[in-house]
C-alpha cells in the first residue's frame, strides 16, 4: 500500500502533524539524508516506483529517526504505515490508484447493503 502513496508529500505531511516540532527537523533531517536528492525533486522518479518502499525506505527511516532520539522502534514500524493514508493528499494519487479504490469501494458497498 504504501508504495502508492505520494511521497515525498505524505512524510512532510506526516512531520508537520503528527511529529512534535521540537523532533519535525530531525526527522526532516533523517528523510532528506536518506533518499536520493534527485528523487526528492521528481515525484515520479523510477525510484518511488520500483523501491518496495515499506521495506527498503520507510523501515530505515523510521529506525534511524527513532535510534537518534533514542526511542523504541515501535513508535512506527511496518505494522504502522497503514497510519500514513491519513497525511497523504488525495488530488497527488495516481488517477489509475484512485479508480481501483472505487471499484473496490463500491464492491464492498453493494456487497454490504445486500446483505
């Protein structure tokens, strides 16, 4: 799931809510240190694409931010990043992502009331 959510978006959206102000640059810090300066320019860059970003992005990135401040991993691990929706922009998802979730959404819909 994560994979087609609009990053870098969603995690600068995720900073400014959900972080403390006084960790927002630690952890804006920790994003930029990790990812490909060129990717953070181009939202569409192949990387964002290819990289399975639950595993080989989202996990060190929030390992190293929560080691810096010393806190437990557990804050926001792999089980967690469904909790990332939440700061995602809707208009930045890709219009094929968008159709698929109201396919399934009206199945679901039609499914329930049916019953």
């Amino acid at each position: 799931m994560e994979n087609y959510l609009p990053m870098p978006q969603t995690l600068e959206n995720y900073a400014e809510k959900a972080i403390d102000a006084l960790f927002r640059n630690l952890f804006l810090e920790t994003m930029r240190n990790q990812t490909p300066p060129a990717v953070l320019k181009d939202k569409k860059d192949h990387f964002w694409i290819t990289t399975k970003i639950s595993d080989h992005y989202l996990t060190p990135l929030f390992e190293n931010f929560f080691d810096s401040m010393k806190q437990s991993r557990n804050l926001m691990d792999k089980s967690k990043f469904y909790q990332l929706v939440d700061y995602s922009d809707i208009d930045l998802l890709d219009r094929e992502i968008l159709e698929k979730i109201n396919l399934i959404e009206k199945h679901f819909c039609i499914e329930k009331s049916d019953n």
